[in-house]
C-alpha cells in the first residue's frame, strides 16, 4: 500500500482517506474523494451509532456525506440507513434490484428467521444504480446471487474493492456466503467472475477483514474453486427445496 493512513479520516485508518468501521456485525468503510465523503454500507444499528461516532471522533457528521452506498438488502448493511437520512438528509444509493425492497416496497430476500426477528428500516432511496454506473470515484458493479441487487463498488484508479456480502473474508481467507443466507448460489458463483477479471489492491468485503494480500488472484483462486464444484441442490432457508420465497417486506 503506497497510500498513507491518514488520521484525519473516521474509523481504522486503512489507507490514505480510507477508514473502516468495524460495527458489531458488519463492516462499513468511509472514503474521502476530494472534497467529497462516500459511506459503504450503514451498518446494522438502527441508530447507526458506530458511524455516527466515528464521524463525530473527527469532526464529522453524517451531513458530511454525499452517499451512503448500499451493497445490498440486508438489515446488517442498511439497517442505520433511515436514520442517516431522516436525521441528517444523507442521500442513499444502491442497486435497482434491491430498491424495493430497500424502500419496504417489494418482497425481502432475506431468511424467513431474518425477515421476522431483524428490524430494518426502510429507506427512501435517492440514486438507484444499474450495472457499470458511476458514482463519484466509484464503479457499481452487479453480483446478483446472494440478493438479486448485490453490487460491488470498484474505485478503479486506486484498485479498491468493497463486496459488501459478495465475497466475505473471515480471518482474512476469501469466501463467499453460506448458500442458505444466499438467494441463488449458483449465481452468486456466475457473479463472482465479474470480480474476478479485476485488478485489486485492496479488497474491503462485508464481513471479516480488509484483504491486501494479493486480492485479486484469491478472487480468481476463489472463483476458479467455485465454478469447478458440481452445483448441489439444496434445500435453502428461502423456502422448499432451494426455491426462493418471495415473502412480503415485514
Ligand atoms: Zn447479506
Ligand atoms: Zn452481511
């Protein structure tokens, strides 16, 4: 990493503007672009507590973002999106696929046990994205499979890849999410190739650490391991065997 940590920015400083928000379940990162403030992810606290402290740990609010960028449905990654919002006007972006679902409009492809028992939030969102689309230094890039709108920010000059649950990283191995967390496992797998012809330098998943180890051949590695398995038909916590249940937003 050539890029200085900068202390200036909130969270664990990674690289220069960079810094990352481990929250009590998942992760979020902030980069500063500029003059401008990106959030990836908002964390699962309704409250969105662990961003707004690091923010306000250097003199930040959450009025100092342009976006927050969602990677996906799931309350562990939009959950403090409301709140960021509605208290302070942060504008909300993420994939067309999961809009609805994001605005409490569509069907939640979460696990049954998740759409019953996690609260989330809806949140009006203000720049929906489709595959290939920019937004400020990043890239939005589709990875439907572990929810139909999963998509991954690319910040092409320097090499950044934030997954969100596309890929995930415990203990700093890359993997992808358990099948039964998954929408459609096997396209997960299909989307990974995507990733997979990238040059990374730093890979910033969902779950687990940053990657800066050679990300971008682990990626390959990844899918090549992946693609190589015989798909296994299972049965799913979306519904009957393997089969999607599309159930109302709760
Ligand atoms: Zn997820
Ligand atoms: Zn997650």
């Amino acid at each position: 990493m050539d890029q200085e940590p900068d202390r200036t920015i909130p969270g664990l400083p990674l690289a220069r503007g960079l810094g990352w928000i481990d929250g009590p379940i998942a992760n979020s990162f902030v980069l500063r672009e500029g003059s401008s403030l990106y959030l990836i992810d908002a964390g699962y606290r309704e409250r969105a507590t662990p961003i707004v402290s690091a923010l306000g740990s250097v003199g930040l609010t959450p009025r100092d973002l342009s976006f927050a960028l969602l990677t996906h449905q799931h309350p562990d990654h939009m959950g403090g999106a409301s709140f960021l919002r509605w208290a302070w006007g942060t504008k909300v972006a993420c994939h067309t696929s999961d809009q609805a679902a994001i605005q409490g409009q569509g069907p939640r492809t979460a696990p049954a046990w998740v759409r019953l028992f996690v609260r989330r939030p809806p949140v009006q969102v203000d720049r929906a994205l489709r595959d290939g689309e920019t937004i400020g230094p990043f890239t939005a890039l589709h990875v439907p499979g572990h929810t139909p709108g999963s998509v991954a920010f690319y910040h092409a000059e320097r090499k950044f890849l934030f997954t969100g649950d596309a890929v995930l990283a415990p203990g700093g191995r890359l993997t992808l999410p358990s099948r039964s967390s998954t929408f459609d496992p096997d396209q997960a797998i299909a989307a990974l190739e995507k990733l997979a012809h990238l040059e990374v330098r730093l890979l910033l998943p969902g779950h687990g650490r940053p990657v800066s180890d050679v990300p971008g051949e682990r990626l390959r590695t990844l899918f090549r391991e992946r693609s190589a398995r015989p798909v296994q038909r299972q049965k799913t916590l979306f519904g009957p065997e393997g089969r999607p249940e599309m159930a109302p937003h709760l």
